[in-house]
C-alpha cells in the first residue's frame, strides 16, 4: 500500500509534460467561435438594456405630491399593524376581526 502511494504521489509531482506533439497547447477553432458567440451576446443585452433605459422617465418624483403627502401624514414614528388590511388603525377597543 506504502509502494502505490509513493508511485502515485511521484507521478502527480512529475512536472515533465506527457503530451508534446505538434498539437499541444494550441486552441481548437471552437473556443474562438464561443467567445465570438459570447462577445455578440454581451454586445445585444448592452445595446437592448440602454434603448429600455431611454424609455424611462427622468424622475419618478410625482409631479404633485399632495396625495401622497396625505397618505403619508400621521404615519411618522408609528408602527403599522400589519395584520390591519390597508393600513388603517383600529380604534382602542375595537377587537380585530377573524382572518378569512
């Protein structure tokens, strides 16, 4: 058992290069067409992304903000109930209503 793993661990360490023909270390014409595939992808989802970019407005500010400055009062500070539908505060004593 010692023998197999001196001979395996030897021939791991061997550095010398088992295949030295004239083919070795050279690409096929594949890996050129696959990164030539890859380059067009990256090119058409850039070009795609920025003509959706363009079609966004420049700010999503509302041009007016009274109503959701209305909804938005009062609401500093406080926690929301989450299990109040829409948002809205029960009045103390009122008994939340059963879950459907």
């Amino acid at each position: 058992m010692t023998d197999q793993v001196v001979l395996i661990a030897g021939l791991l360490a061997d550095q010398t290069p088992r295949d030295t023909g004239p083919d070795f270390g050279k690409a096929s014409p594949f890996g050129l067409v696959v990164v030539v595939i890859l380059l067009l992808a990256t090119f058409l989802l850039v070009w795609s992304m920025n003509k959706q970019l363009k079609k966004l407005p420049e700010s999503f500010d509302p041009e007016s903000p009274e109503p959701d400055q209305a909804a938005d009062e009062g609401t500093v500070g406080q926690p929301i109930d989450p299990g109040v539908a829409g948002g809205e505060r029960p009045e103390p004593g009122d008994q939340p209503s059963a879950a459907v």
